[in-house]
C-alpha cells in the first residue's frame, strides 16, 4: 500500500522550515515536532503528514464508533484530532457555549504523503499512486525558499479580548469551590478564552515563534482547509506500543527564573508544594481507574509520580502511568475509554464536566482535546492541545484558551496569575 525511501540528513531548524513551507501547498497538513526534548517515550523527532487521500469528519454522534470503523477499514496511517467536545459522545452531556472557530468535532485524514524523522534520517512513506514523486519532493524541499518565515505573525494589527472578564473569572472559581465544599467534586479543570476578531494571521510565522518561545515536546502544526491549530504543547495525553499504554498528565505548574540557583529553587519549591501535589495526585488517580477499564489485570502502575519537567517558560509537575493491554483491544476503545483526558477535566471527571459546561463562557472545541496519529498497526500517540493558537482562516477569528486545576486549597488571585503565565506565549506570538 505504501513505498518507503530513507534519505540521511539532520533535522536542522532550516530543514524544518522548508519542509513546512513546501507543505503549505496542501489542504491537509500535520506537523508534529518534539524539538529535541528528552522524552524517553518518543518514536519520532518530527512528523509531516500532506494531503489527504480519504477523510472522516464528523460532529460527536457517534463519532468513536465511525472513527474506529474508519481506522479498521484503512488499517494505514491516520491523523487527526478528537475536540473536547466528544465528551458529549462519551457521556450523557451537552455543549452549548458560545463558538467562534466552528471546527469539526472529529478529523482525521489519511496522508498520501509522510515524512518520518529520526536525529539524523528521514523516511518518506507515500501511498503507492504517488510513490514517482518522492525523490522530486525530497529535492524540491531541500532548495525550498523560507521567505514566509521572514513576515510577521499578523497582516492586521491582533487585539485580544476576553471573554471572562477577571471580576467574572473571580465569581466563578468562587462557584467552584462550593461546589468543592459541598462534595460535589474534589478538582475542576477551570478554563478562560482570550480572541480576536477579524485578523487576518499569517500561519507559518505564528507557528515558528510560538514554537521558538515554548520549545516544547509535542509542537503541532495544523492545517485542516481554513482551519489553523498552533500548539506548543507540553502534554502528553496517551500513546500505545503494542500491549503498552502511556499517560503522562500535567497538573502543576511554576514560572522559570532567570538565576539558576533561584530557578532550581523554585522548581524544588514546586515539588514540595502539597497544592501543587495534590491536583497532581488527585488526576493520577483518575487517569489509572480510566486506564483499569481496560488493562490486563493488575498491570497500572504509576512509573512517575510528580516529577518536575522544566520547559522554556515553566516547569511543570509530571505523573506517567502505564499499562498492559490485550493485542486485540482496539485502539479506539482505548481513547473513548480515557477521553477527555483528566488532566482537563477534573474529579470525579462526569461532575467535573457538568459544572465546568455551565460556568465556562466559551465552547473549547480543539482546545483541551488531542492531535495525533495512527499507525498501520494501531500504535497511537496524541498530545493534550494546551498552549495552543486557533484560526478559522475563512471567519477571521483567532483564540487561545487557558486553564488550572481549582481544588479547596486555591486562592482565586493565584490561579488567575497561573492563567496569565500560561497564555504569555501565546499572547506573545500573536502581538
């Protein structure tokens, strides 16, 4: 079904840009890139996916099933994205928040053409109606001119305005925590957006400088015909090798310092920090009763818990949890059972997503959902879409979201300032 070439090259940021630049030609791109991070669970250093031979997009009825039954038809490479609103697929919810980026709940396309990088080698896999035109591609990237990188993010000038104002944003998480008090829920995933209207962005350079502030290991360029998703992710949601299941939920977070002494202070700080440790624990929890659904009897195991992984902007508190699964659970069960993730959500995830439904003032949609890939054997590997810029090319709208965990021990002020580190970078690329 497909033909493979390897070419031995580095991945140097140069290469990367030609490459992106030259896919810009396509509908349908995906560009996934870990930026050198030492992540000891990665496959790829980066991953281009173009042009669409078959597609599936769809709203929540029944999405999990048509996508399981389009992966099971395909059995080859899929990539795409499950929005956060799926969530009304899994459970008997309901999203009726104010939308202004219009995305499809569900995308995922089957590329004709793939490029598979490792350090120092890239492997081209195109599906075999295209396989004449790999050596043509692969020397027509190489001489690709990059002006595009050289405009600035924006034609017209980006004003950003949020939807939750901050006395509102106050009122809210005040509505949470008495709900915390009552016992409702012990953790909420509260989030707010922030947009512009009527801006026309330039992709590839909003992209290039969210990446180069963030440095983070699940990078993803989207491009899906007018719809645009630029994510400096650091968040792994779940991936499977063969019989393995990997989760890596976030919930913990503190600002870099330009001393090293103070900074590994405050990374140390962070990791004694029993608020910060809690939310950690407390979605731990969740996502190994998520993965006991379906693991082999007595295989969940917590390989990290609250370890401090430090990025370009923050360091951030880190759990992995594993599993063991049978060969032939589908890999789709895997995601509906696990999804959204909880690190988004909260606890106990069903309440959490009621209340969070009511009080945000925002439809998430991509945002807090997943990008990520399929191969022909099943393995999976998604990201959380946090840190993320989103674009609907044809409406002229541009927005980002941000969030933080709100247990019984926030203090409002606190996670409103947790809010405003998140969204520096994004609010940074933008303006």
């Amino acid at each position: 079904m497909r033909e493979e070439k390897v070419f031995h090259v580095p991945l140097t940021q140069s290469l990367k840009k030609k490459i992106l630049a030259w896919a810009q030609q396509f509908s349908e791109v995906i560009w996934m890139d870990s930026n050198e991070y030492p992540q000891q669970y990665h496959s790829y250093e980066a991953i281009l996916a173009v042009d669409a031979f078959t597609a599936i997009k769809t709203d929540a009825f029944r999405a999990f099933e048509k996508l399981q039954e389009y992966q099971m038809v395909t059995q080859d490479w899929l990539f795409g994205y499950l929005s956060y609103d799926l969530k009304n697929d899994v459970e008997q919810l309901s999203s009726h928040n104010y939308d202004g980026l219009f995305f499809p709940e569900l995308y995922f396309f089957q590329p004709k053409k793939i490029f598979l990088f490792s350090e120092n080698t890239v492997t081209l896999s195109y599906l075999r109606m295209v396989e004449d035109e790999m050596e043509t591609d692969w020397k027509a990237i190489q001489g690709f001119p990059q002006e595009s990188f050289a405009t600035g993010s924006s034609e017209t000038p980006v004003k950003i305005h949020l939807r939750t104002s901050k006395d509102s944003y106050f009122e809210k998480v005040r509505t949470l925590l008495s709900h915390i008090e009552r016992g409702d829920i012990y953790e909420a995933n509260f989030c707010q957006e922030f947009y512009a209207e009527e801006v026309s962005l330039n992709p590839l350079p909003t992209f290039w400088h969210l990446n180069q502030i963030s440095k983070p290991p699940f990078a993803t360029f989207l491009k899906l015909q007018e719809h645009y998703a630029f994510s400096a992710s650091p968040e792994r949601y779940i991936k499977r090798v063969g019989a393995k299941v990997i989760s890596q939920p976030i919930k913990g977070t503190a600002k870099r310092l330009p001393s090293p002494s103070e900074d590994r202070k405050a990374a140390l700080q962070l990791q004694q920090d029993p608020k910060e440790r809690s939310e950690n624990i407390m979605i731990t929890d969740l996502v190994r009763n998520d993965l006991s659904r379906f693991a082999e009897k007595g295989s969940v195991l917590v390989e990290e818990l609250c370890e401090v992984y430090s990025f370009e902007q923050v360091h951030q508190l880190i759990s992995t949890i594993s599993c063991r699964v049978s060969p032939q659970l589908p890999s789709v069960e895997i995601l509906k059972n696990t999804f959204p993730m909880g690190s988004m959500t909260g606890a106990p995830k069903i309440s959490a997503m009621k209340i969070i439904e009511a009080l945000e003032d925002a439809k998430r949609g991509l945002y807090s959902g997943a990008i990520g890939y399929f191969d022909p054997h099943g393995d999976f590997d998604f990201n959380v879409m946090i840190r993320s810029i989103f674009y609907n090319a044809e409406r002229r709208y541009a927005s980002y979201s941000v969030g933080g965990a709100i247990t019984a021990n926030s203090i409002p002020d606190k996670e409103y300032e947790e809010c405003l580190l998140k969204a520096k970078a994004m609010r940074e690329a933008l303006e």
